[in-house]
C-alpha cells in the first residue's frame, strides 16, 4: 500500500495536538518546528484535520489548536481517511478498463475481492487503534505494544458483530523490527507522495 505524505504528516500533526492535551493549546509555528515542516504546510492540514472535527482552534494571543475530542475517542482510520482516500476505492475499476468503457472482468473479478478484503482489514485493524495508543515511547515500544492485541477481535466484540479472522497484531509479531534495525530515511515534507513502507 501507499501512504501519502499528506496522511504521514497530518497524523504526526494530531499525534502533537494529543501530546499536549490539557495544556495551552499549540501554535501553527510549534508543531511545524517539531515536526520539521513548514509554517505553511501544517497551517494546510491542521484546516484539514478541523474541517473533519479531530482538531480544533481557538482564537486570540494564547490561541491555537487543539484536538476536536480527546485522544482515545480518535481512532487511526478515521484519521488517515480524512487525510486521504481509502485504500480501494468502491469505484476504482472504473479507472481501470483498459481500452474498454468498462472492465472486462466487471462481473467476475478475483482481484478486486484481495483489494476489498485488504481495504476492510486494514479498517478493523486501524480502528481499534486511538491516537492515545501512539502517543508513547517510541517504535519498538509501539511495534511490540500492537503486536500482542487483537484488533480483530476488539473491533468485532466493540462492534458486536464478526471480524476478518486475520489479526493485524499477528501481522506485526511477523513483521516486527528488531532493536538493530536500521533508522527510516527522512521524509520530504513538501514532496507528493512518501516513500511506502519498506517490506520487512
């Protein structure tokens, strides 16, 4: 999958505002300085971020952003969609047909239910995630505090139904990194797009 710079960026912008809840509320200027972006760039997704309610500003010489509801009342997945677009959009076949005006496999396609299958787990997965849960100690805490918890199931008993069988925190015990493993390269903030995830 892809993660664009935009929904990286924006969720390190609500990460801060999470941070510093219940103190004076944080300025534009503050969180580009922490997060090594530009005055402009963050004053871009935190209109973002209040146009979707998970951030907040209030006005005058103490005034800047908060967040819209408390940390534990925000989960991932609604974060990221209001930074961007799912991972499978319901109409993305229409922008793959090919030739045709529409897509040869329209009425019997096994590629498009992997997509669909992934779109839904990594939306059970993330939504049991809140931004409370990544406000900690770093990347191998976070890493070994996620791959002990069953999203699928927390999601499935929080929503009283039946989640995919696939544990997201299953996924990361696979794919955890180790404590020698190397750092991330530093991300361009203005850049289109960020470097996806590196396969582990």
């Amino acid at each position: 999958m892809h993660v664009s710079a935009q929904e990286e960026y924006g969720l390190r912008c609500l990460i801060q505002l999470a941070r510093h809840d219940g103190e004076k509320p944080l300025r534009i200027q503050d969180i580009a300085a922490s997060e090594g972006l530009s005055f402009e760039y963050v004053a871009k997704l935190v209109r973002i971020l209040r146009k979707a309610g998970l951030a907040r500003s209030t006005r005058g010489a103490g005034g800047g952003y908060r967040l819209g509801r408390p940390a534990r009342e925000i989960n991932l997945w609604e974060a990221i969609r209001s930074l961007g677009e799912p991972f499978f959009r319901e109409r993305f076949c229409d922008s793959h047909t090919g030739l045709r005006p529409d897509c040869v496999h329209t009425d019997s396609c096994s590629i498009r239910g992997v997509w669909r299958g992934l779109n839904e787990l990594l939306q059970t997965s993330l939504s049991a995630v809140t931004l409370a849960d990544v406000t900690g100690e770093g990347e191998h805490a976070t890493y070994g505090w996620l791959a002990s918890r069953d999203y699928a199931g927390e999601a499935s008993g929080a929503a009283g139904g039946s989640a995919p069988a696939t544990s997201f925190g299953g996924a990361l015990a696979v794919a955890a990194p180790t404590a020698t493993a190397p750092a991330a390269a530093a991300c361009t903030p203005e850049s289109k797009a960020t470097r996806a995830p590196e396969k582990r």
